[in-house]
C-alpha cells in the first residue's frame, strides 16, 4: 500500500483506500481467513448453493491475489456438500457385449505384448498370439520396441503357418 500510495508501482494503486490492481479488482491480502471467507461467501452462501469451481472463479472479476485459482481449486475440491452431491457426467454405460463365438480354429485371434524383459538374444519382449476357438496361445521373440511392420512380418512368419 505504501508503494501504490507514492506511485511506485504500476500494478497497485489506491482508489479510497482500497487497493486495486489490473481490472480494477480488488487486492485480497493474505490476512487470517479473509481470503477463505471470500470463497466462502461465494461458494456455500444460499444465493451461490455451490456452484462448482469454474463459476465460484467468477470471484476474479472483482478480486484478486496470487494463486487464487489454486486457493479455489482446493477450497472446492474439499467441500463436503459438493462432493455428496456430485453429479455423475457421463451417460449410465449399457450392458456389455460378447465376442461372437469362432466357428473354426484360427478364424479369430487375439494378440498381445509381454514388454520390458531382459535383452536376450536381441529381443526384448514377446508376441503373445491366442486362437480364440481353441485357447492354443504362440509366443515369439520380438524386438523391445516392435514396430507394426515387425509385428506384421513375425505374424506371418509365426502363425499364418497354423
């Protein structure tokens, strides 16, 4: 307050005695709770009824102080109300659908990666290749970092076979 009373600053000045800064909002400073009872007033107050973070950040129209947006991230994130009350967002999943069934062997496959495994031999992992009709699994050695094309050429070196 001092710097903004003597012109010294360009991002404070005083305007009856109140302090204010870019936008004309008003500076909070950090004093006992009074910037808890400012997010306060605009979150669980009966006009507000808990509005949830982005628009108990409306408060930044006429007040600030550093970190505010954190200060209210954690004021709403532990709010005891809102967090009974949340709301589910997304659309109730449905039931879930099987796999059609295989009619003959090799006709559905399923394949995965066994990765992060000592270097032996230069491979550093392992295609896993499951028949779904027979549950008969192949493992190959594959390179650490299998690209598509790798993964393809061992498929049809290993598999196509059967």
């Amino acid at each position: 307050m001092k710097l903004a009373n003597e012109g010294k600053t360009r991002r404070f000045w005083l305007d009856e005695g109140v302090l204010l800064t870019i936008g004309n909002r008003m500076y909070v400073p950090k004093w006992g709770n009074l910037r808890k009872e400012i997010i306060k007033e605009c979150h669980d107050s009966k006009w507000a009824s808990h509005p949830g973070m982005t628009r108990t950040l409306a408060l930044q129209n006429s007040y600030y102080w550093p970190q505010m947006r954190d200060d209210v991230d954690a004021y709403v994130q532990t709010c005891l109300v809102c967090q009974q009350d949340k709301v589910e967002q997304q659309r109730p999943t449905g039931l879930l659908e099987p796999l059609p069934i295989a009619g003959r062997p090799w006709e559905s496959v399923s394949m995965d990666f066994i990765s992060a495994l000592p270097t032996s031999e230069g491979c550093g992992s392992i295609m896993v290749v499951i028949d779904r009709f027979s549950k008969y699994a192949t493992f190959i050695p594959a390179p650490k970092d299998c690209i598509t094309e790798e993964a393809a050429r061992l498929f049809l070196k290993h598999v196509v076979k059967l």
